[in-house]
C-alpha cells in the first residue's frame, strides 16, 4: 500500500521536487498550496495515479487546515506523513 502524504507549498520549487520524488517512489501525493493553476499542473505531470489537489489553502488559516486533512481523511481513510515546505 502506498503512503500517503501530504506536500504543503507543492506549487513551489522545493515542494515540486519532492512531490516527484515521492511519486517516482510511488507514493501518494496530496498537493497543498494557496495558488492552483500551477498546482493542478504540476501534479498532472506527476508519475502514478490517485493524486489530490489541494488549493486554496493558507496554513495560517486554522479552519482551512483542518478541512484540508479532513478531505484528505475523507478520501483515504489516512495521512501518513506530512512534508512542509
């Protein structure tokens, strides 16, 4: 079974890479940024299937961050590692 994990700023450089890195391991991302257009790109590139785009979402935004993981929980039962970059 794949892990599941979850990439804040995945629209950044630093969240790009290691959203393709965990993919090419054959993870499970979940995308999180406050932009999309650049977001929905990058993980449509990504190697594997079953991606989740988040956007929209501001981590200084505490509402916002616990719907983001209820969504997530909402679409596979479970988060298994959070990456923040």
């Amino acid at each position: 079974m794949a892990d599941i994990t979850l990439v804040t700023g995945a629209a950044g450089n630093l969240g790009r890479a290691v959203a393709a890195a965990l993919a090419a391991r054959g993870g499970t991302v979940v995308a999180l940024d406050r932009v999309s257009a650049p977001l929905e790109a990058m993980v449509a590139g990504l190697p594997g299937s079953g991606h989740m785009v988040l956007a929209g979402v501001d981590l200084g935004d505490g509402p916002a961050c616990e719907a983001a993981v209820a969504a997530v929980m909402a679409r596979f039962g479970r988060l298994d590692g959070v990456v923040h970059t």
